[in-house]
C-alpha cells in the first residue's frame, strides 16, 4: 500500500460542515465543527478506497489541491489534503488453520477473505 493524499473540500451545511472529494464522486462526510469534519474525512477516504478496490473499481490519482476551480455555489470553508493507505494489487494466498476457527467463520462473514483481512488490520492497529 502506497501513501496517497486527496484533496477534500470543507462546506458550511445547515448542521455543521459537510466534506467532499472532487477526484471521488460520491465519497463524503460531515461533522458539527471543521476538526470534526475533517477527521471523519479520513474514515470516508479510507471505506471509500477500500470498497472501491474490492469491487475492482478504478481509483485515480489525487489532483493537485490548488488545480481545483472554485465553485462559487460552495460555501467553502476550507480546503484539506486527506491521508490514506492506496490499496496495492489483491493476491491470492493460501494458509492453514483449525477447521473449528473456518467453521466459526464462515457462520459470521460471507466472505472469509475480508474478514481475514478486516481481522489483519485490527491486530496490526493493536501493535502499533
């Protein structure tokens, strides 16, 4: 995984601010103050990435934050770079393991390699 930084654009919204990424349709956030809203950016960055690889999706490249035109029906508050990890390539592995703990798995997730995957990620946040 490779170190990206997306431009995200903080609005004024009727309950606090809103937060949208002009290189990723669709990926957004909100928050009742300005840090709020930009913490929660990175979430949405991170999910969005995420599900758009699953699915195969094509995921560009981070415009440069100042090549963004203004948009004069923004009430924009502030202009952030948003860090996230770029998911790499999906490879296929084989590994071993108990078949009570397959088991176990299979009757809580739909696919084995996700939560696999989800669980990695968890234990790696645990160890810092």
């Amino acid at each position: 995984m490779a170190t990206v930084y997306y431009p995200a654009i903080i609005e004024r919204a009727d309950d606090g601010f809103s937060v949208f990424f002009p290189d990723l349709p669709g990926c957004t956030s909100a928050g009742e103050t300005v840090q709020e809203a930009a913490l929660n950016a990175e979430e949405a960055l991170a999910g969005h990435l995420a599900v758009s690889a699953e699915h195969g999706d094509p995921i560009p490249a981070p415009s440069v934050v100042d090549a963004i035109p203004h948009d004069p029906e923004v009430d924009e508050v502030a202009r952030i770079l948003v860090r996230a990890e770029r998911p790499g390539k999906f490879v296929r592995v084989q590994i071993t393991m108990d078949e009570g703990l397959l088991a176990r798995i299979d009757r809580v997730a739909r696919n084995r390699s996700g939560f696999l995957a989800d669980a990695a990620r968890v234990a790696l946040a645990a160890h810092g």
